[in-house]
C-alpha cells in the first residue's frame, strides 16, 4: 500500500514501445502511482506503488475498484492515456471529486457525430457531415457532401475503419469497412459517419487545458500513406513552431474546447491546412499516440507525461518550449499483409542524427494491413535534424538499412522483403 499520502490513479498503461517514457514521467512527477490494468504488471513495476488488476474497459468495474482504493488511500488525481478508458477515467475522478474533464465532455469527444455537432452550432470550420445507417442514407449523404469523401466508424480510434472514397462505385465497400471495423474496448455501432474529403497537409496539437484556459504546446506535422487508408508512417515536430503562435489557429482550438465544454485535461486535436483556412478533423480527450509527446519532449523539452500528472493534481502546468531543431519519427510497415520472418534495424547513431531504432515485431509477428487490420509496423526510426527535411534525409537513409522479410498468412513459401 502507498503512504499517506495518497496516489495518483493510472488507468491503463498501454504497450511499453510507445508509453514506458509517459508512466515513467508520471511517477516522477506526482509521486506514488497506483495502476488499474488488465493484467498484473510487468514491466511496469519500477514506476508504481500498486495495482488492481481489473477489466479497464469496464467502467462500472472501474468506478466500484476506484471506490475500493479510495476506501483504503487518498486517491490524489486520475490520469489516463488510453483512448478506450478515458470515459472511465473522467467518471472515476467526478466520483471521487477530482480534477478532470466533465464525463459529458468526454463523451463529446469520443462520439463523432456529436463532436460535429456542437462544432456546427459553435460555427467551427470542419468537413461537411452525415450520420449514416443505410446504403440508401450513405447513397444520399455522398450526394450531398460530395467525392472524394471519407468514411469513419462514430467510436474508434487510431484511424482503424477510416478510408477514403474516391467516387460512387467505391461507396458500398467503404462503408462496409467502417460499420465492420472493431478495437479492443471500444463498442462497434452500425452508423458511421461520411465526411468531406479535404485536401492540404495534417497536423495534430497536444494541449493543456486548465480550468478552462487552453494551453497548446506540441505540434506534429503528419505523415500519411496506404491509401486509401489513413495510415499514419511518421511525424515531424519543430522545436519553434510557428503554428503556435498563429492566431487564427489559437482560436480555432480555443474555440473547439469551449464549444465542447471540455475545460481541464489534456487533448490532441487533428486539424486540416487547406487552401481556405484551418478546418477542424476531431478532438481526442487523451495525449497523443504514435509516440508524439516523446518526440515533443526531445524536440521543445515540455514532458506531456509530468503535464498531465500536474493537470490530475490541479496545477497549472508549465508548457514553456525551448530548444531548436527538429525530431521526426517513421513508421516502417510491410509490403502487404504477411507474417514477420525477419526484421534487422540499423543501429542507432546520434552523432548522425538517429535517435532510436527499434524492432516493434520479431519472427512469427503477424502483421495485418487494413482493412484487415491496423497499425501494422515492424519498426521505426527517430531522428533529429536542423530541419523537418534534415530529418527526413537521416530517416530516409536508416530506413534503407533496414531488412524486412515476411511469409504470406496462407503461404509459407513465398516470401516478401523490402
């Protein structure tokens, strides 16, 4: 049991390629933590005081073991990063009085539709829109948005179910990837949501959000490929970016939160540079994934995971950037479909500007694309440069060093490599 002092609640802790550095900034940061996972904890265990293995995906579950704890330490703040337990983690902190965004706030941003909205009333920019459960009601819908447009499950994350529709004779299939997507914890529905397509470059913003005041201090410029999925192969963050201190755009988020009431915890929103002006994609009520917030702390030294022990306890954090240059990730993915036989990474040489190089699959790794599957990587490569370009250059070498080789599902003789 923690001292008497209390803990601070992480629920769910996520895969430790991507989240080891977040828990173990907030256990540094806001002293003891207690874990609520699925499992009992593994790796970990240098970071936590505790734990209860519990099903995180359950939120009834969750608030009766919140209360349990609470019964036997004071429970300091709540914290989670995992996008299928964030509504959980804001009713565990409204139960026990803690700070954190309003449930109904999460909710908002975890449905689609509704997140659009409370946009349209606010006046936000962002894609035209429609609810759809029919194949006449998508028919009509893409009517009226027009193509190229793009399809989405109403509840899922990390861009699982999303593609892009060309034109009408790709309609029926899109919307059948979207309505038969699924991920771990979060509930499938039959409406799905068809957007307008817009074309221009992708960014997201993490952001602080305290007691209302919008605090946004890590941007990351998007790398897509695999059309017509949106899958994400890399990002770029600039030490001093500009974007954050362009007006407009500070309105457009400060403006996004208010509209959706979301007035304390942390957020990434994704937002689209078109030829006409920002237009707002979607608001996650959690931290950025794919790594962004390790790449904000190596490029502006702001740590996202002490920001949001600060947020969990109530503090105003301090999201002052410095530093200079650019760090950039790239995700490396298969050919196609396959599972792993061989996967050598270069080394790692920061004196040339790679940070990082790790192998995420070894052999026997299945490895799904979409629509199938999602976030099918084997590896990938951090870098920093004077530049975005500069980074690019350095990712570009690393990833031809790379060595790849795969067997078919179904075939174990033929072999892919890149």
């Amino acid at each position: 049991m923690a001292n008497s002092d209390g803990v601070l609640l992480v629920m769910a802790s996520g895969f430790p390629h991507y989240r080891e550095y977040l828990l173990a900034s907030i256990a540094q940061r806001g002293g003891p933590v207690w874990l609520f996972e699925t499992e009992r904890p593994s790796w970990q265990t240098p970071y936590i005081a505790g734990s209860t293995v519990v099903d995180v995906f359950d939120p009834e579950a969750v608030v009766a073991a919140a209360r349990k704890l609470a019964a036997r330490t004071p429970v300091r703040g709540v914290i989670s990063y995992h996008e299928a337990v964030i509504e959980a983690a804001a009713r565990v902190a409204a139960e026990l009085g803690l700070p954190g965004p309003a449930p109904e706030a999460v909710t908002a941003v975890r449905d689609k539709p509704t997140t659009r909205r409370l946009l349209d009333r606010a006046g936000i920019r962002q894609p035209r829109h429609a609810l759809v459960a029919t194949p006449e009601e998508a028919a009509a819908a893409a009517g009226r948005i027009g193509f190229p447009l793009v399809a989405k499950p109403r509840g899922l994350g990390a861009s699982q179910g999303v593609v892009k529709v060309a034109g009408e004779a790709e309609l029926g299939w899109a919307v059948g990837v979207s309505r038969t997507a699924r991920q771990s914890g979060m509930p499938g529905h039959d409406e799905i949501l068809l957007e307008q397509f817009l074309a221009g470059p992708e960014i997201s913003v993490d952001a602080a959000v305290h007691d209302g005041e919008y605090l946004p201090y890590l941007v990351a410029r998007k790398r897509l490929g695999g059309e017509p999925y949106f899958e994400e192969t890399g990002h770029v963050v600039l030490a001093d970016e500009p974007l954050l201190r362009d007006a407009d755009l500070l309105r457009l988020l400060a403006d996004t939160h208010r509209a959706l009431g979301y007035t304390h915890g942390t957020t990434h929103t994704e937002v689209k540079l078109t030829s006409e002006g920002y237009a707002l994609i979607e608001v996650n009520g959690r931290l950025g994934g794919d790594l962004i917030p390790y790449l904000g702390l190596l490029a502006n030294g702001v740590d996202s995971g002490v920001v949001a022990a600060d947020l969990a306890l109530g503090v105003r954090p301090d999201v002052t950037a410095h530093g200079a240059g650019a760090v950039g990730i790239r995700f490396l993915y298969p050919p196609e479909t396959c599972v792993a036989r061989r996967v050598e990474m270069p080394e790692p040489d920061p004196e040339a500007g790679l940070l990082a190089s790790v192998a995420v699959a070894g052999p026997g790794t299945p490895l799904i694309l979409p629509p199938d599957g999602a976030i099918a990587r084997y590896g990938f490569l951090i870098a920093r440069g004077r530049t975005a370009e500069e980074c690019d250059e350095v990712l570009d070498r690393a990833e031809r060093a790379a060595r790849f080789e795969g067997d078919p599902p179904h075939a174990a003789r033929k072999v892919v490599s890149v």
